[in-house]
C-alpha cells in the first residue's frame, strides 16, 4: 500500500510541474516573509534564524496533518473506495501510507526552507545534539500520529475543516513564532496547557540554548504521552468498521 501510494504521488508531481513548484515555494515565501518580519522587529540574526527554525517545524507538522487529511480524502472518493478496500491492510494501512508519505514530503520541504534559508543568516544556533534528535524524532512521531488521526476523521467524519482548524489552533498556541511569554495571560495559559507547546520548545531550547519552559527531560515525557493519547486515538477509530460519512447517510 505504501508503495502503491508513493507511485501515484511521485506520477501526480511528475504530471503537474506547477504543483511540485508550488510546494517549495509556499514555505520558502513563507520562511521569508517571516524572516524579515524578524530583520525588522527583532534581533536581526538571532530573530531571522528563530523564524526559519519555527517556519520549518510549523510546516512538517501542519503539511502532514492536512497533506494527508486532504490528498486521503481525494483519493478514495468513487471507484477508488472499492480498491483500498480489497487492498491488502485495508483502509488503515491506506491510511497509514497517506500520513506516512506526507509527513516525509513535509520534512523534505523544512529541509530544503532551512538548507536554502540558513546561509544567508549569521547567527549560528547553540546545539545540544541529544535534545535536538529527541525534539525531531518527536516532532516526526507526533506528525505522523496526529496525521493518522485526522485522515481517520476526515474520511469517517467528512470533516476536513475541523482537522485543519485543530492543527493550526494547536500550533499557534504552541509558540511557534512568538515565545508564550509574550502571549496575554489568557494565552500563556492554554499554551501551558497545549503539549505542541513543549515539542516546540524542546527543539527550541536545543538549538538557540533558551530558558526552557520545564526541564527538557520532563518535556520529552509530555511528548511522550502526547504520543501515546494520539496512537490509542488511532487505534480506536482504525478498530471500527470502515464506513465514509457518505455512505452512513444512505443507510
């Protein structure tokens, strides 16, 4: 299934050119728009360099979660419904293949936005190496997780607009691009409560050698659980008998 997909992705690239391009430049406007966003009101090296870091992690895990929720739900409309499922897994390892490829397309893309972005910066980041494979490997897992997820309730629920809504919401309150610091006090207290918020941290934290929210130990422990609320959530809905929203309303 994995493969399978990863050919009809690699085969819709090929045949739309203006596509492909048009899924580097995104986030490459994106990394500058913010960049000088950052060389205006900010420090000019330690703020441009903040503002690529934080548009590469934005992008993996809200790409993987609506790449995925999205291109699914395309992709199994009409005919196709019928071929995931005689397909060997089924529905969750379509599902599963849908969030892995987007996720590794999303990575792809914060590569190349930090790759292209970061000679151009001058500050160079503070790494703590343990920390900074810990806050990716989780940045990854969780991508890949919540992906799972939302394709689920996309497909079941028919419901792309609250898993789009979900990923951004969780994201801005995480801190991405302005520390929770300088949130007003409503703010800094649902981001304290967000565990995005501590995954964006963690990366943080090992790369620029930032105060820290907690102690970088107990923030790869909320991570962790966050981790294991979205496997049991994915678990849950891949236990129950395939059906799209179209379909139960017929019934």
């Amino acid at each position: 299934m994995i493969s399978a997909t990863a050919y009809r992705y690699y085969q819709t690239l090929r045949r739309n050119p203006t596509d492909t391009f048009s899924m580097l430049a995104r986030p490459l406007l994106s990394t500058a728009l913010f960049a000088i966003f950052a060389a205006t009101y900010l420090a000019p090296s330690y703020g441009v360099a903040f503002m690529i870091i934080s548009v590469a992690v934005v992008n993996v895990f809200t790409n993987a979660i609506q790449g995925a929720s999205y291109e699914a739900r395309e992709e199994i409309q009409g005919l196709r419904l019928d071929v995931v499922r005689l397909s060997p897994g089924g529905f969750p390892a379509f599902v599963k293949a849908h969030a892995l490829i987007q996720t590794f397309l999303a990575a792809m893309q914060s590569l190349v936005i930090i790759f292209i972005s970061m000679p151009f910066v001058s500050y160079r980041p503070i790494g703590q190496p343990m920390y900074l494979l810990a806050g990716v490997g989780l940045l990854l897992g969780t991508s890949f997780l919540a992906a799972m997820l939302g394709t689920q309730v996309t497909i079941r629920r028919n419901n792309f607009l609250a898993v789009s809504f979900t990923s951004v919401l969780l994201i801005t309150f995480a801190g991405a691009f302005y520390p929770i610091e300088a949130f007003p006090s409503w703010a800094a207290t649902i981001a304290r409560c967000n565990p995005v918020t501590y995954l964006v941290d963690l990366i943080r934290v090992s790369l620029f050698n930032s105060k820290p929210l907690l102690a970088p130990s107990w923030e790869i422990c909320v991570c962790v659980a966050f981790l294991a609320v979205l496997s049991l959530g994915a678990i849950a809905f891949s236990r129950q008998p395939f059906g799209t929203s179209a379909e139960k309303q017929r019934m």
